[in-house]
C-alpha cells in the first residue's frame, strides 16, 4: 500500500510538472488554431513590454479588442532585438496568419523585406511610409495634441524652464517633441524647452535619472515619451516638489495621479480595429493610414483629478484650438501663433 501510494504520488508530482513545462513553451499570449486553416488570425510584435501602460500596452489591448470582436485568433510577441524583426514576421507568414501588426516606425524596413514572400499575409507598421501590395503604415498624428498638451505646460510651468524625455529619437518622437515646443512658445514665448532621450524604452531607472537631471536644471513640467522606461519619469516627479508630468500614447492619467496634468492619446485599439475589419472583409488597400483628432484616434485628454491645476484660461484656449484642429483649420507644426486675446 505505501509502495502505491509513493507510486501515485511520484506519477502526480510528473503530470504537475509536465503541465507546468508544457504551459511554459506555448507561444507567448498565442491562439494558434486558426493561423493557416482559412482562419482570421492575427498577430503583434512589440519592441517593449505591454506592461508599460503606454505605447505597447494600447497595442495589445487592441489585439484583444479584435479578437473578442472579429474572432480572431491572436498572437504575440515581444522582440528584444532589430534582427527578430525579419525572423518573426516570417515566421507568422509562414504560419498562414492573416494580418500581422508591427508596432512601431522601426519595423517598417522588415516589413518592407518579408512582405513580398507571403503575399497571403498582411502586414502593417504602427508608423513610417513604406508600402506594397501587402504591406502598409498607419501615420499618427502626434503633432496636434502635443502642441496642445505643450499649451497647458507652457500655463502651468512657474519656472518656464520645460522637459521633453524620450525614449529613442524616432521620427515620430520628434515631430511630437517640435508641436509640443510650438505649443509652449505660443503662451510662453520666452520659456525654453529642454529635450533629452535616455537611449532606450524600457529601463525606468534611466527614465527617472534623465527627469531628476532635468529637474535640478529647473524643468518643472515633463512631456515623456518613454513607455515602460517612461513609469521612472513619473516616479521622479512624485519625489519632487511642484514638478508635473505629461503622459503620452495611452491615458496615462491614472499611473500618477497627483503630479500628471493629462496625456496625449493614442486611440490603438481604435485603430487596430479599423485595419482589421478591413482585411477580414477583404476590403485591404496598401497606404499610409494617417490618424489625427479628426479621425478621433489623437486626441488631449486632461486629468480630471487635478482640476485646479490648469488655469480656466489656458483651458478655454486649449479647447479653442483644437476646435480648429477638428475642423481642419489649424496645423500644429505650421509657424506658431499665439492664441487669439494672447
């Protein structure tokens, strides 16, 4: 009896242990049983990690956000790396997948490679301008809120000595950065506005030293673009007195409450969905796709919680431009002009 029991102890202990390996080596965040099978399948690369309440995280809330929509069967994965970029999107067309996101400028090259070996698959970059009979972009316009959000910072900054941290300095990161300037100088003429990358999207602890270096400069607001590397930003200015923070790509109003003034958003799961309902529909056409405040995808969005922050003035102000925004009748990155009354 005690020889059995040991028995079916040590068979337990092996079938526990098989299960855990098992669930370990399944493809990361993957559904797989459609990829190939006629199928709608669906899969996403992030160059970060979708814990970073930001640019990943909104991407991957869009995959879910298709997959519980269309149906689709869903995968994931995080590259660490340039040369994963080729290796996966290969390795999704190979597998039959029907539609496989990039999410980033920086994959617009490997798309632009793969594309052409697995003309069944379509494959589309969260950014850059390249394209062909399978391939295409979607261009969002961060210009627009990030010359309002640069508004609100040139009215509450006391010192008029501004911050800008990014993570790597990307095309799109610096079209951002140069509206949100524009957006200073247009209530503050004589603030100066700083602008620094810490080389990477996902050490927080470089994120915080690069804002505590900006705040012994005198930076009292900081416009970061940074994802998970981002989080350290916000930390450092919770440490600090009278310092605020500007999320960017998702809302991040919520990660630190009591120091963020708003967040430039990135409607992703909108945009995901409207890609996808496309191909799914079969009515895919290869172009850029450029998404701006008229198209609901950007847009400033104010943190509720710090209502006496912001004076009523520069709000009013704020809201006039993007009224013009969303009547086409303003252009963030044309010459400055100070607001109307200003």
């Amino acid at each position: 009896m005690i020889s059995f029991r040991r028995t079916a102890i040590w068979i337990g202990l092996i079938n526990i242990t098989v299960g855990i390996f098992g669930a370990c080596a399944a493809p990361k965040g993957a559904d797989q049983k459609g990829a190939g099978t006629g199928g709608f399948s669906v899969a996403l690369l992030t160059p970060g990690p979708i814990s970073d309440q930001s640019w990943n995280a909104g991407a991957y809330e869009g995959l879910m956000r298709i997959r519980d929509s269309l149906g689709a069967q869903v995968s994931h994965i995080q590259t660490k790396t340039p040369a994963e970029f080729d290796e996966n999107f290969r390795q999704y067309g190979a597998k039959g997948y029907s539609l496989v996101f990039g999410h980033g400028f920086e994959f617009q090259d490997a798309a632009a490679r793969v594309g052409p070996a697995f003309p069944k698959t379509v494959f589309v970059t969260t950014g850059g301008t390249r394209t062909s009979a399978n391939v295409a972009a979607m261009s969002f316009a961060f210009d627009e809120p990030s010359y309002l959000a640069g508004m609100v910072a040139a009215s509450v900054s006391k010192s008029g000595i501004i911050g800008c941290i990014g993570g790597t300095e990307l095309p799109p990161v610096r079209a951002g950065f140069a509206a949100f300037t524009k957006g200073v100088h247009a209530v503050n003429p004589k603030a100066s506005v700083v602008i620094a990358y810490i080389g990477n999207w996902d050490d927080a602890g470089a994120g915080k030293e690069q804002a505590l270096a900006q705040i012994a400069r005198g930076v009292d607001v900081i416009y970061q673009n940074g994802d998970a590397a981002g989080l350290g930003i916000f930390q450092a200015a919770k440490d600090s007195k009278g310092v605020y923070v500007i999320g960017s790509n998702s809302n991040q109003n919520a990660v630190a409450p009591s120091v963020t003034l708003g967040s430039v958003v990135i409607d992703l799961p909108a945009a995901f969905m409207s890609i996808a309902r496309e191909v799914k529909s079969g009515a895919f056409t290869p172009r850029v796709h450029v998404l701006d405040t008229r198209s609901g995808v950007m847009k400033w969005v104010l943190n509720p919680a710090l209502p006496g922050v912001v004076p009523e003035r520069a709000r009013q102000m704020v809201d006039s431009v993007a009224n013009q925004m969303l009547a086409g009748t303003f252009t963030a990155l044309a010459p400055a002009k100070a607001p109307e009354g200003k």
